[in-house]
C-alpha cells in the first residue's frame, strides 16, 4: 500500500514536472504549482516510509511475526503466549479450559463448547510445572471460543518472568 502510494506521487510529480518545465518554470503557472506540491507530498511519503521501516526494524517484528495477533496493541501489561501443547489450564465451577495467555491483569482461554460465562468468574490456573494460582475477575469479552478475562488481582511480575524462563 506505501510503496503502490509512492510509486503513483512519483508518477504525478513527474508528469507535472515534465509539463511545467516544457511550457516554462513560472510562478502563476498552475503546473509549476502542481509539481511543487507534488513534490513535497513524494518527499513527506518517503520519509514516512522510511520511518515505518525503521521503526519494524527496530522493534524486531518480522512478517510473520506481526500476522500472528491481527488487534490493536493496546496492553499495558506484557503478555506471556503459550503454544498449544504447552498450555497451563484454568478450572472454573469444576470445568477445565486451556488458557492461551496470560499478563498482570488479564488472561484468555479457549471455550470450544461455548459455556454460558458471565460477569464474575472465579478460578484456580494450573500451570505444567505444577504452579497454582487462584485467580478472579469480569468476563471482558467473548469472541467465537475465546474468553478475556479481566483480573481483579494482579499477577506478579516475579511470577511473569518466571514463566518466560521457562517458555525459552
């Protein structure tokens, strides 16, 4: 879309150029004007694609990486993704469901069949290696068989780092 979006300013700032050079460099000509302005525009498009590409550069996000969460980034807490065969589990009124991440405040897991969860929830998640932690907080959002869970006590940090240690 930036390149496509760059490539078509060239086209109309040489093209104005081109026009505004044959019939003479004036300034009450209107081509003169339109090349100008299409100039600018091409210098501003450049800059901004090269800003974008630094920034993914610089942020470490490769293609792929960026395909695998298509939301807006909008965490205050870091978030710790577990792979499938991986993944600890959270038991709510005698149910067990796959949690597929967790952060400070929030967790998601997976309601494939789709059971009636509202409002307040409470729970324990079990994690492989054996860690138990009681959680409880409001249902954020349900989305196909995905549940958000937003908590009402925080995670630790320490508990965090812990779990990224082991994740490598």
């Amino acid at each position: 879309m930036r390149i496509t979006l760059l490539a078509a300013n060239f086209i109309l700032f040489a093209v104005s150029f081109i026009h505004s050079l044959q019939i003479g460099l004036n300034r009450s000509s209107l081509s003169t004007w339109t090349a100008l302005c299409f100039g600018i525009l091409m210098i501003f498009n450049i800059r901004s694609f090269w800003i974008f590409r630094h920034k993914m550069v610089l942020s470490g996000k490769a293609h792929h990486q960026i395909l695998q969460y298509d939301g807006p980034e909008k965490r205050t807490y870091f978030r710790v993704v577990y792979e499938q065969n991986r993944r600890p589990r959270i038991i709510i009124n005698d149910t067990m469901f796959d949690v597929i991440d967790f952060s400070q405040k929030g967790l998601r897991f997976l309601n494939p069949k789709e059971l009636p969860l509202h409002g307040r929830i409470e729970g324990k998640v079990i994690f492989p290696d054996g860690d138990i932690i009681d959680v409880a907080g409001n249902i954020e959002w349900k989305k196909a068989a995905q549940v958000s869970l937003h908590l009402s006590t925080t995670i630790s940090h320490s508990f965090i780092k812990k779990e990224l240690s082991q994740l490598v």
